[in-house]
C-alpha cells in the first residue's frame, strides 16, 4: 500500500489558495496509482501535523508543493511533520537540486519519502511553456515554424514571441531566484522563445519594467507561484500596468507600451502540475505505472478553446 | 426487514472453525459439532444443518456479525461507524429494531443517519443538523464524499471558512446511500482529522501539544509569541481561548491547556472530538496580539453620557457575537444599530477621527 500526500501553504484569507492543491490531488487520485491522495496544509485543514495519521499506509510520500526549497521544506515542513532526524543535508541539494529523503515521522511510526519541492523539478520547465500554451491558446506559441496551425498570426506579430518567468527575488529566500533563473535557463535552452528572461518581485530585473528587456512584440508572462492570489492577480498585473486597478481585471493580452503582453497567473494552477507531483514521488520509489504519460496526455492544451480561466483578473 | 442470505450462513459456518464472536453471538465449532451461542442462550452439538437453521432463525445476530465482519477495515473506521449506532452498549435486537427507522448520531453540525442496507450492511446519509428534517428533495444531494470539499469552502453568507471546525457550516446539502468508507471520508472532508483524533484519545492515546510547547515551537514570523509567556501567569491565554476556542467558535472540545502542569481557567467546550494544540489560526492571531500586547495601558480622558459608555460596550458585544448583519437597519433601539453607530461617531470623532478629540499617543 502506498500513499501520497500533498503538503501545500494555503490560507486563512482566500480561499483559492488551496484550489490547485484540491486539483491536482483529483488528478493524481484519478490516475489510480496511490491507494490514497490527502492534502495537508499550513494554513487550513488537515495541517501537517494532523495529516500523516489519517492515512493508513504506512509508507508515505510527501509532495510539497512549494516552488523553492527554503524556510518552509526545510524548517516548517519537517518539522511539523515530526521527521525528527531531518536535516538540511538529507536532500543534499545546491538549493535547486534535491529529489527525496526517507525518513520516519515518529508520532506515527510511519516512513515517509519526503521529496523535494516541486517548483524545482526539472518537469517544472515543461510546466511553464504549457502554461504560455495555455494563456495564449497556441499549442506551437514560440516555435518559429511556418506551420498554418501556429496560431501566432493571432497576435499580429511575425511570431517572435518572449517569455518571463517571474518570482520573488532574493530577499524572501535565496533558492526562490535561483529556481527562477535554473527554469528561464533551461527554457532559453531549447531555442522556442525568441527571448527568455527571469524576472523579479522586489529585486532587479524588476517586473514591473517588463517591456524594457524584450525585443518581442508579444510577452508571455508566467509567475512562479503554486496559486493565485495578492500577488499573481493583485501586485504584478498592476506593477506591469496590465490594468490601473486589480479589481477592473485587464485584457489577455493587453497592451503595454507597445508590446502585447499576455500574462498567465500562477503557473500552479496548470494542470500538467499534476506530472510533475508524480515525478517527485515516483523518483522518491512510488510506483507509478504510467500514470506520468496519463497525466500529461490529459492535461494537453486542447488548442484553440484553452486559456480560458486565465488571465481574465479576479473581478471582485 | 433482515433476512439471512445463504452468503452470510456460508459465511458463518466457514468461520465457525476459528470461532465468531461478536456482540453476544458465538459459533465455534467444536470435537461434538456447532456450537451457537446468543445472550438468550446456547445449542450445541449441532450438525451443521442444524448451524444453518439456528442461523436464520437468528438473522439480527448473523447479519451484525456479517457486517463488522470485514477485516481490511480500518481500526478507526469500524470504532467510528460502531459509535455511530452505539454498537457497544446497545444489544442487537434493539439496535436492529432502532436500525429499521433510521438512527441518529451527531458529529459537529453534522446529523448522520444509519440504516440497514441489503446483506446487514448499513447505509449512511449526512447532511446539516439544520436540515434532518427537510425532505431530501429541498436539499443539493450529492454522492461523492469529495464533493463536501465545496461545501465546507464558504458558510451560508458566501464567506471564507478559515477554520473547518467553526458552526458555521453551509445548510442545503446531503450525502446519501454512502457506504461505512465513504461516510468516513466525508466526515474527514467537513472535519478533518477529527474522527482519528477522537479515536486516539478513546484509546487514551491522543498526543496532546500545549500552548507554551507550541509557541516555543514556532520559528519565522510566528517565533515571537514565545515572549508573550513571560512567566507571570496564563491569563493571556485564558483570553484567547475564550476569544478562538470557545463553543460558539469552534466545535472541538479543547483539550490543550496552558501546559503540562497548569490548566486554563477556561472551559474546553462539549464537542465530540477533540482539539490537540492550538491551530494554525489561533497561532496567527496570538502572532498579533503578541504584538499589541506589548503596549502599555495609558490614561485617556473622553466625555461619554451613559448611554454612550453602554452603546460602546453594546458595539464590541455585537461585534464579538458576530451579529453585527442581524440588527435590522430601523433598529434604533440597539446600540450597535448603524444610525445609532453613525450618530456616535458624528458627535464623538473629531475631523481625524479620534475619538473625544483625544490623540492616541500623548
Ligand atoms: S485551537 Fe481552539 S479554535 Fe483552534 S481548532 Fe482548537 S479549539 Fe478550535
């Protein structure tokens, strides 16, 4: 019997803070391949340290969705969990590179595989182009091909199209840059976007000058974070000047100083998060079957109806 | 009405040569035959014909063994779903015949309904103490336990639950025909972890984390609280149990205290199932009033009429009783009326909006 829990923040304010988490759980559950899928949070109910005894396995994998390592997996996430022998050396990471530790949460008795975050994973890189997909509607946006079904011509433009991937900077924790920077890298990498850059919250290069560092007459914008909330659909669309108010929503894409700007929301509400859940766990020894290719055939950009639920601003 | 089926006797007769006993039925086969056994007594030495024929002159009996019978069951399922219908203290025959009807239990604002299913099997429904009474087709009906995952999310007025185990729980929906393992799961659903946690302390096992080991557990932000216990007594603490933890704000019945040796003054509550340390919200607000706590009192002067000094006093009582939206807008007999509130404020703020004119820090 194995069985997959999904630690996530959540939140005592806004309650879709935990709606991706809810999500993705539906998505591994429906897969079949853990006898259960429980979620645990910070913030609401189950919290971490009531979570790990409603589950009857007694081999566990603990997924956090987080999008660095930092304070959270590596002090709270533990500790709450009671895996007394944890330290910061079990994951043997440079801060973007840990994949799982097996460890014993000892209120229960129980093993449990905690794996690293899964904003570092290298599936995460898959997860953010799908999500440019998503926001744009364009299965190909990016690829310079001349192919008639790239829906590029939408966009008035000759195809080029940027990439921002967005995130705290440093002050909050240093990992959080560096997961930024190792996604933009490995996205410039495989030549799609004509321009890839990491962009930041409260650090240079800012956000909020996001038409200075592109070229591209089209943006696809892509914030680093598990859910929507102040953040994702408050701070960065108003800093971009998508909108003067957050509450008025904006266009996708809309227009900033010449560039069409498509802004996509927290990445973690892409559905394909799903795969990269299963990665961890699969890495960390769970038995998954091919419930990764399932997943990621499911969770596929439908093509011309898709990008609808993004962008459109919070409204209320 | 119960019948027994030829399942279940083959069922019996199968496990009578380990022995079967279950709330007051005993098969055992023995070197002179079967033996069966109910509180109204015993036959033995019977071929296992006759073990077939006692049996179904006895279905109440052999369907309730057959039901409890299934061993991947959880351990704290079956104490949960036997609770339900007071296995433990009430004898077959009168549990089946309450069963017929329906038996009530009550979980949180949950009201849950037993029946008797086919093959002694019972079926459950739950939906909101508020609506027991409702005819099923007023309310959404729902079949996955998964689905109470929107129910819980929002309360009657649209708002935010932060905290799952508040009386605030959204009426208008049920849950029917679930089976023991799905009715556990929607329960875990509206109240998580509270069926394992009432389990743990049955068994005298509950891992309970007072105030004082769970603010010094804290780091990051919450880190703070620890300077709140400053060694000069728990009354900070009385407060915000009676502020976060009291019956009318939250259903678990507390069980933490100040710490090991020194309980709070305040009543932990009547629920059903217990609260093991104090909660995420709870930490966050103690985070707060960490804070605010670090003030110290000053001597203001204001000018009140009584009447006012009773207004004020009747605005933080309808603020703290969250019945602030029920005094109707005409209402000017409440002090906590808006007019009433406005009329206050008119001729008690100055410009700045201080109260008597008076400056906060002088
Ligand atoms: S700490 Fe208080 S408010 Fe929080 S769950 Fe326990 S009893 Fe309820």
């Amino acid at each position: 019997m194995q069985s997959l829990v999904i630690v996530a923040h959540g939140s005592h304010l806004n309650p879709d803070a935990s709606t991706p988490t809810y999500d993705h759980a539906d998505t591994v559950r429906e897969a079949g391949v853990f006898d259960e899928v429980r979620t645990a949070f910070w913030k609401e109910e189950p919290s971490f340290r009531e979570a790990l005894r409603t589950v009857q396995a007694e081999e566990v994998y603990v997924v956090p969705l987080f999008i660095s390592e930092g304070y959270f997996t590596e002090q709270v996430i533990p500790r709450e969990l009671r895996l007394d022998d944890w330290d910061e050396e079990a994951w043997d990471s440079d801060g973007t590179s840990a994949t799982h530790a097996t460890l014993e949460a000892t209120d229960v008795g129980k093993t449990v595989h905690y794996c690293g975050p899964v904003g570092t994973h290298d599936a995460m890189s898959d997860v953010i182009v799908r999500r440019a997909e998503t926001v744009t509607g364009d299965p190909d946006v990016g690829e310079r091909s001349d192919s008639p079904n790239s829906r590029a011509s939408r966009t008035e433009s000759d195809g080029e199209v940027g990439l921002a991937v967005v995130g705290h900077g440093t002050e909050r924790n240093e990992n959080s840059a560096k997961a930024i920077e190792y996604h933009a890298d490995r996205i410039a990498d495989r030549d799609r976007f004509e321009e890839v850059r990491a962009l930041f919250m409260d650090e240079d290069p800012e956000v909020d000058d996001v038409t200075d560092f592109f070229e591209s007459d089209d943006i696809v914008v892509v914030p680093l974070f598990v859910a929507d909330g102040y953040h994702t659909q408050e701070d960065i669309p108003e800093d971009m000047g998508l909108t003067d108010d957050y509450r008025t929503g904006w266009e996708t894409p809309a227009e900033v100083d010449g560039h069409d700007v498509w802004y996509a929301g927290a990445v973690g509400t892409e559905a394909l998060m799903a795969e990269v859940i299963l990665e961890r766990a699969a890495e960390a020894g769970a038995d998954v079957g091919d419930a990764v290719e399932t997943v990621r055939r499911r969770t596929r950009v439908a093509g011309t109806d898709a990008g609808t639920g993004a962008g459109a601003g919070t409204g209320d | 009405m119960t019948d027994v089926n030829d399942r279940q006797v083959d069922a019996l007769v199968a496990a009578a040569d380990d022995g079967v006993d279950c709330d007051g039925l005993r098969v055992r086969r023995g070197e002179d035959g079967y033996r069966f056994e109910t509180p109204d007594g015993a036959e033995t030495g019977l071929e296992e014909s006759a073990l077939r024929s006692v049996a179904a002159e006895n279905p109440w009996f052999v369907s309730n063994w057959y039901c409890w019978r299934e061993v991947d069951r959880p351990e704290v399922e079956t104490a949960f779903l036997r609770w339900l219908e007071s296995a433990d203290d009430r004898s077959v025959p009168d549990r089946y015949e309450a069963l017929a009807d329906g038996v009530e239990a009550s979980w949180g604002e949950l009201a849950v309904e037993v029946a008797l299913g086919g093959d002694g099997r019972r079926t459950y429904a739950v939906r909101h103490e508020e609506d027991a009474d409702r005819p099923v087709g007023e309310l959404e009906v729902y079949a996955d336990p998964l689905s109470a995952r929107e129910l819980v999310t929002y309360d009657d007025r649209g708002r935010y639950r932060p905290l799952k185990t508040a009386p605030t729980l959204q009426t208008g929906w049920a849950l029917l025909d679930l089976d023991g393992r799905s009715l556990v799961r929607a329960v875990d659903v509206v109240y998580p972890a509270t069926v394992t946690n009432w389990h743990l302390e049955r068994q005298g096992e509950l891992d309970v984390s007072h105030w004082r080991e769970t603010m010094e557990r804290q780091t990051g932000i919450y880190g703070v609280i620890r300077t709140w216990d400053r060694g000069e007594g728990y009354e900070h603490v009385n407060w915000v149990a009676e502020a976060c933890c009291d019956d009318s704000q939250c259903l678990k019945r507390r069980e933490w205290e100040y710490d090991d040796d020194t309980d709070l003054d305040v009543d932990g509550g009547d629920g059903a199932f217990p609260c093991r340390e104090p909660c995420s919200l709870v930490v966050a607000a103690a985070r707060q009033w960490t804070k605010l706590e670090g003030e110290q009192p000053q001597t203001y002067e204001f000018e009140l009429t009584p009447s006012e000094k009773e207004q004020v006093e009747a605005i933080i009582d309808t603020v703290a009783d969250g019945e602030a939206g029920e005094i109707r807008e005409a209402d000017v007999y409440e002090g906590a009326n808006r007019y009433r509130a406005r009329f206050l404020r008119a001729k008690r703020f100055d410009e700045e909006g201080r109260l008597g004119g008076v400056s906060t820090d002088d």
